[in-house]
C-alpha cells in the first residue's frame, strides 16, 4: 500500500510541474520546429506548412548563419570567462565576510535589477558614445585628445554582456561557496599547505558546481542575446540573435528564423548535457 500510495503523491505533485512545462517549453519548442519544416510565402501568415529540410540545408550552407553562430559562441565564451573571473573572486569575498554583512552584499549584487534592463544598456550607449561620460572624463583630465572608439565594437558588446549576467554568476557561487565548511581549509593549512595551495585543491574543486552553473547562466542566455549586440555592437558583430530578429521582422522569412531557432536550441543543449555528466561524474 505504500508504495502506489506515494506513488500518486508523487505524481499529484510533480504532474502539475511537468504540465506546465510542457505548455509554455515544448509545445512552443514543438511549433517553431514545424514552422521551421515550412516554406516562405508573402501572405498571412508568411509561411506555408510543410515538411522539408530545405531551411536547414541553407543554413549549413551560408557562411553567413554559421559564421553568426560561431560569433556569438565566441563572444558569449570569452564574456562567461570575464563574469568567471571576476564574479568568483566577489562570491568568494562575500560568502567569508561576516553574516552581518552578507546581506547588505548580496543586495548590492541584485540591486541592477531594479532597473530595466533595456534602460541599463541605453545608459551604457551614453557612457560609451563618443560625446559620453567616459570620453568627456579622460579629455577632461587630458589622457586623450579624440574620443575612443568605445561603442559600436565588440568591446562594447563584451561590457554590456558582463555587467547584464554579471550577478547570474556570482549568486550560484556565493550559494556553494557558503555551504563550504571552513575547517576543511583550515585542515589544508594545518597540514602544510600555502593560501594559494588550499584554494586550488580545496576550494576551487569543491566550488565546481557553483561554477557550472554560473557558466551555464550566463553562457547560454549570451549566446542568444540580441539587444546588447543591436545598441551596443556594430554591423562587424554579428550574433544569431540579432540575425534571428532581422528574419522574422526584417526578412519575413519565419520558416528560416525557425529553423535558426531550433539549432541554437539544440547547440545550447550540448553544454547543458556536458555540465550534466561532469555533475554526475563529481557525484
């Protein structure tokens, strides 16, 4: 008796969870695939169903989809790196700062999100561009006599990328960091090993899944940004989400945006399956 009956506990909650999944992620996952098998056509709607692959054979084909694709990969890599780098040192500081403190930290590395996001990125253009805040402060202080190229670049897009998921990693880090129980550093220390020592073979491997998962938020809504690489980048910085956006409104052409849709969908699942196995490896 007690295994059907929590079996049918198990189910009454866990269904309804399965359910809502399946309406807002595979139904509409499911749609843009069958839109994706369609052809183009200048009516309402402007596709007609189908069932051919002709839609994903061009985008193997044109340099210019997987040159988006590997671009994007590229920038959202290197800016998971920067957030990496600099969001580990900040979750490391504050999961060792007193309680007292932990709070008022945590809430300053939340606080951008009380802003729109889409106000964040117009602040940056004003900063960035070159009559901006950052260009008027080094002519002000006279380390340059033209403005810097500062917006419009990859660099631009890069910065913009850095501070928007920013907090996507330290907030996974802060949470395995704090977790941790000091006197397994304090045993390190006790039998001989440096600061440095310590870190690199206590702290950092058991702060791996903290790490997965700050690289994975951040990595994987990078690479289908498509507002920071449209104000902050320029035509040489072209991402899929922005070529994306240019076939469905620009374009018209639904089935092609579809069918990018879904292989970034299937290329963004690659690392979330890489992450999975190296968990469970761990485990």
């Amino acid at each position: 008796m007690t295994a059907p009956w929590a079996a049918r506990t198990r189910a009454m909650f866990v269904g309804p969870a399965f359910a809502w999944l399946g309406l807002t992620v595979a139904a509409p996952l499911g749609l843009v695939f069958a839109v994706s098998l369609g052809e183009a056509t200048q009516g309402a709607p402007p596709f007609e169903w189908g069932f051919s692959t002709a839609n994903y054979a061009l985008i193997f084909a044109d340099d210019l989809y997987w040159g988006a694709f590997l671009n994007a990969a590229r920038i959202a890599g290197t800016a998971t790196l920067i957030c990496l780098a600099i969001g580990y040192p900040m979750a490391l500081a504050i999961a060792r700062a007193a309680p007292s403190r932990r709070a008022i930290l945590l809430f300053l590395v939340v606080l951008p999100f009380w802003t729109s996001f889409l106000i964040r990125v117009y602040a940056w253009m004003a900063m960035l561009r070159p009559t901006g805040l950052v260009n008027g402060a080094l002519q002000g202080m006279g380390l340059i006599d033209e403005p810097l190229g500062l917006i419009a670049n990859e660099f631009a897009v890069h910065l913009g990328i850095v501070y928007a998921y920013l907090p996507f990693m330290v907030l996974p880090l802060y949470a395995t960091l704090e977790r941790m129980d000091p006197a397994l550093v304090e045993a390190a220390h006790d039998l001989g090993a440096s600061r440095t020592r310590a870190f690199w073979r206590v702290t950092f491997p058991l702060s791996l899944p903290g790490v997965a998962a700050g690289c994975l938020l951040v990595f994987i809504p990078a690479s289908g940004e498509f507002v920071i690489p449209d104000l902050l980048g320029g035509p040489d910085t072209p991402m899929i989400g922005r070529v994306l956006w240019l076939e469905f409104f620009q374009n018209r052409d639904w089935p092609v945006a579809c069918a990018l849709a879904t292989t970034l969908a299937a290329l963004l699942a690659v690392p979330i399956l890489i992450a999975d196995r190296l968990r469970a490896r761990a485990a």
